[in-house]
C-alpha cells in the first residue's frame, strides 16, 4: 500500500501535465474523433484519475502508417513543447517507471510489476505521440545522438547548462534508455497492441533500445510479408559436393528475385539422400565453407585467422563482383530461410552489412601495428614524424604507395589534420580498397533483405542472426585463461568467472566477441584460441587506475582489461555495458563516416 500511495503521487503528477497537453487540444475547434480514454488503475477498482485522451483530437491518425496530425493541432504541440511541458512529462514518467520496474525481483513483485506497467502504457503512448510529431520535422536520430554525445563528454555547470539546452532531446532519450528493459518487456507482453505502433517509430531510429529478441521478433515478421506468395514456389539445386560453388553459382546467379523466395530442394549429385530439410541445411554450411576457398580467392583471414574480409586481390578472377553479389544473396537467402552459415567475417564487414559506422578499432583485424600507430597519432602530436598522407597497399606480395587525399604525398600531417589522416587511413584500408567487392556483396544481400529491414541488427547481432548462437564452455575458457595483475583467487577474478556462467547463452557469445572480434568457437576449444602471432590464449589483465572504467578488450592478443571493481555488482554491471553497448553506441569513440554514404 505504501508502495503505491508512491507511485500514485508520481502518476497524479504526470497525468497533471497531461491534462495541461490536453487542455491545449481542447482550445481547437476540430472535430472530435472516438479515440481511448486514458484510464489508469493503480488497483483493481481504484481509478486515480481518467484524462480526455490526446488520440481523441487527432485527425484521422493511424497508429500504423503513422499520419500526420493536423496543421492546427501540430502548432498546438509544438507551443507546448517550446514551454517544455513534455519535457516535464517524460521526466516524471521516467521516474515513475524506474521506481516500479526496480522493485526486488520474486514472483508476486514480478506480476505487480508487469501489472503497473501495463497501466502506464496510456501515457507513455501519449506523450511518445505528441513527442514524435516534433520530432520527424526538428531532429533527427544522428543529431540527437549527436546532442546526447555532447552533454555526456563535460562536466559540473557545463554539463547542467546543455542539458536545459537539449532539454527535450535529452530527457526524451533518457526516458528510452533508462527504461530500456520495461520498455522492452511491455513490446513482448503486449505484441498485438497499438503500442507496438507507437514505439516503432523511435525503436527503427534508435535499434539500439530493443533487445535481440524483440529485433529477431519484429525481424521475421518483416521476413514474412518479404516471401509472400513466392515462397510457395521450388527452386531445385543438383550439384557436387567437390564443386559446390561453382554449379550453385552457374544454378543461381541469373534466378530472379522473386524465384529466390522459393523453398530450396537440394540434390548431391551421385548421393541417394531425399531433401526433408536436412540436405538443404547441408547444403547451406557446405556452400559457407566453400566461399572462403583460397583457391577461389575472394576473401582473406584477418590477423587472427579465424575470420575473413573480401580481398582487394580477388580482381584478378574475372567474375569476382559476380560471385560476390551470388555470396550477398546466399547470406539474405540464408536469413530468409532461417538457416545458419558457417562463416565469419571482421567486425568491419559485418558493421558495412548493416550500415553501422566503422570506427579506428576496426582496423585491429587488418593491422594490429597500423592501429598502435594510429592510436599514438591520436593522442600525441604527429608533427615530428614527419609523416604524409599516404599509405602502403599490398598487391600479391608487392607494396604500392596510394595518396589518401589530393597533393598527399607533399601533405604532412600536423597536430592540426591528424584527425583527417587517421580517417582517411581507416576508410581507405577498410572501404575503399574493396569497394567494388563491398557493393556487389551488398547489392546482392539487399535484393533479398532491404537495407532498411536488417540495418536494425548491430554488427554483433548480426553476426549471431547469420552464423548461429555458439556452445560456449565457461569451464574451459578458464581453464585456458592467463592472468597478469591478478590471480585465479583474486576476488575480482571470483566474481567475473561467477558472472560468466550467470550469463545467457547470448551474453556470452556478445563477451566472446567482445575480447576475440568473434564468436566462433575454435574447434579444438579455447587451447587452441587463436590469436594474431598463432595460438593465443584469452588473457585478464588488471587495470591499474581508477575503477570508474569500463572493461576493455584488444581483440589482436585475446585481451580484456579489467579494473578492480569493489563489487560483484558493478563488475557485472560494467561488463555488461561494455559488451551489449559499450563507448560505440553513445557515440564516444571516434567515428569514421559511414562507407555507404560513400
């Protein structure tokens, strides 16, 4: 009861606010349509409050296609907005809805929650409605990620001063990212509701608020309308284990589009087996493997051996770019078909799949010295280096010098440009030099699966979407673990082992990316975990500074940095950002423009 005379003060307090949005739609002379009423129950047969609902002025607006209010009463919304009252609103509603969903989790709690949640749906669908007609017209998702950027890199009455200044970009975001798990589980609980509507606007900009499942769920819907009535067809493969790319590809490549959604039956040729299904998925993990042919010559292992990026070499077979398009449609085939690959490539490659922006991290799989490099650069003054704007290609063993800007070769790089240089070296290294392979792979991968529908997944998901979730033995990670700094007895290294095996089997693939740049398992297991010089064994090293820092990882050596955190909880709590989130998704690292706007 005490619990919610709480958060009955918290919700009089926002429906207050709404009431004063409302009161702003009963000024207009519009004609009333049906809309909800917004009745909100704390108890069963308690009503707090019941507020004219804001959807009752809306003209004509459908939840789905998500029409335009009319002008007068967008002018009104846009009134109440410069008067930050929503800004309000948002604030006190993330109050609320932190207060509840923090409650000590056992089951009676968890049902109250999930009960007081579903009662708070009316005014967050509310206020996310008025909120979004703003903001389509007045920031978009880059420039409010931009804004949140800027206010979390200062510091004391800085800080305070450009939050009043993003005030509404800032609270808005706050109220999604703080409230990310409720959020999420009200998108679960509530799949056929009008509020899958509401929020789809704001989670297709910011994919990062929704959770894996709730992707993979919205993800294969989108799949289904995609096949249609073309997934009834049969598209009949015969081929030869020993040969399998080649007569896939002279089989496919000038199918259609549309044949593509076809239900595959497979065909070995000389083998007696019957296509239940299983051939077909045979068939899929045998054609992965055989990409990755060096005989083939399309793609090249990254310093670590175990993943792969197209190789600027592969020019040299005539039909290339042609078997590149031919692997993007295997990959949105694969998808579309809920089949899993046996293929795993750079971080980078998987972040051009789906749009992401490369960063300076990403050049590790490349060249774990050119990124040392790149890194003092950044944080000391280049200028004695004397230093241009070029860098070195390796074309079958023989290195050709490029210019990365016009008159590079006469352009030094100064304290001034090094920030240029640094970008200009990432996107020619991880883009530019495999254009052409990069836009045919992407082309074919985009006739199957549209841009707009995959480009939700981060590279990490989609990594796990195409190639599976792995087994991933916490036992033998640590057997196979070195530690510098710490012991196996220290107490932080109890308790990180001790979130390791609490973690979900998705966690845990995430971790593994996170320290290896994959999350492919080795076949022998981690003995025999590979590493940029050969066989490199996953290593914990102790940070010895301020244990404010997240958890970091150098992909080239296995390498996770570790503070000693004085908690088990924030331990799990810091690894977990790190991994799920991590400095990228705020947008704290250094960005490189993202290649495909190129």
């Amino acid at each position: 009861k005490q619990e919610d005379t709480k958060v009955k003060i918290k919700l009089g307090r926002v429906l207050r606010l709404l009431k004063r949005i409302d009161d702003g739609y009963n000024n207009q002379k519009e004609e009333e349509n049906s809309g909800r009423s917004l009745k909100l129950y704390i108890s069963e047969g308690d009503m707090i409050d019941e507020l004219t609902p804001i959807g009752k002025k809306i003209d004509s607006v459908n939840l789905t296609t998500g029409e335009r209010f009319s002008r007068k009463i967008k002018e009104s919304i846009l009134e109440l907005l410069k008067r930050d009252v929503l800004a309000d609103c948002f604030e006190v509603l993330t109050d609320l809805v932190t207060f509840v969903s923090k409650k000590k989790a056992t089951q009676e709690n968890n049902t109250r929650k999930s009960q007081l949640l579903m009662k708070l749906v009316p005014a967050i669908e509310a206020l996310i409605i008025a909120y979004d007609y703003n903001f389509k017209d007045s920031v978009n998702a880059a420039e409010l990620l931009s804004q949140i950027k800027t206010i979390k890199e200062e510091k004391g009455e800085k800080r305070a001063t450009l939050i009043q200044k993003y005030k509404r970009a800032y609270v808005f975001f706050k109220f999604l990212s703080e409230n990310h798990k409720p959020l999420n589980d009200l998108i679960r609980e509530m799949s056929h509701h009008t509020f899958q509507n509401v929020i789809k606007p704001f989670i297709l900009r910011f994919p990062n608020l929704l959770d894996f499942e709730n992707k993979r769920t919205y993800f294969k819907s989108e799949l289904r309308k995609i096949r249609g009535p073309d997934s009834f067809s049969t598209l009949r493969i015969n081929c030869k284990r020993s040969n399998i790319f080649n007569e896939s590809y002279s089989q496919l490549a000038n199918v259609s589009v549309n044949e593509m959604k076809g239900r595959i039956r497979v065909n070995f040729k000389d083998e007696a087996a019957a296509d239940a299904g299983g051939v077909t998925r045979e068939w899929y993990t045998t054609l992965s493997r055989a990409m990755f042919n060096p005989a083939i010559g399309l793609f090249k292992k990254s310093v670590h051996g175990n993943t792969y990026q197209p190789s600027p070499n592969s020019i040299v077979e005539p039909h290339h770019l042609n078997y590149f398009k031919f692997i993007g449609r295997i990959i949105g085939k694969a998808l579309l078909d809920g089949q899993y690959l046996e293929c795993y490539f750079t971080r980078a490659l998987y972040k051009t799949l789906v749009g992401q922006a490369l960063t300076i991290q990403d050049i590790q799989d490349n060249d774990p010295e050119l990124y040392k490099g790149l890194l003092w650069i950044k944080e000391n003054d280049p200028t004695e280096l004397d230093c241009n704007f070029t860098y070195t290609s390796d074309y079958f063993g023989k290195l050709v010098t490029k210019a990365l800007i016009p008159n590079g070769e006469a352009t030094t790089v100064t304290n001034d440009n090094k920030q240029l240089f640094i970008n200009r070296t990432c996107r020619a290294i991880l883009y530019e030099n495999i254009e052409q392979q990069l836009q045919s792979l992407l082309k074919g991968l985009y006739e199957i699966i549209p841009k707009n529908v995959i480009s939700i997944f981060d590279y990490r998901e989609i990594e796990l979407l195409i190639s599976g979730l792995p087994d991933i033995d916490i036992n033998d990670l640590k057997k196979n673990t070195e530690y510098h700094g710490y012991t196996d007895k220290s107490p932080v290294i109890v308790w990180f082992w001790e979130v390791m095996e609490a973690f979900s089997t998705k966690e845990r693939a995430e971790f593994l990316q996170f320290v290896t740049g994959t999350s492919k398992v080795p076949l022998d297991g981690f003995k025999n975990l590979p590493g940029s010089s050969g066989v490199q064994l996953f290593q914990i090293h102790r940070v010895y500074k301020t244990a404010d820092r997240l958890p970091t990882a150098h992909t080239c050596f296995n390498q996770l940095d570790l503070p000693e955190y004085p908690t088990k909880d924030i331990l799990n709590e810091r690894l977990l950002m790190s991994i799920k989130e991590g400095a990228e998704f705020m947008g704290l690292l250094q960005q490189i423009p993202n290649p495909n706007q190129f």
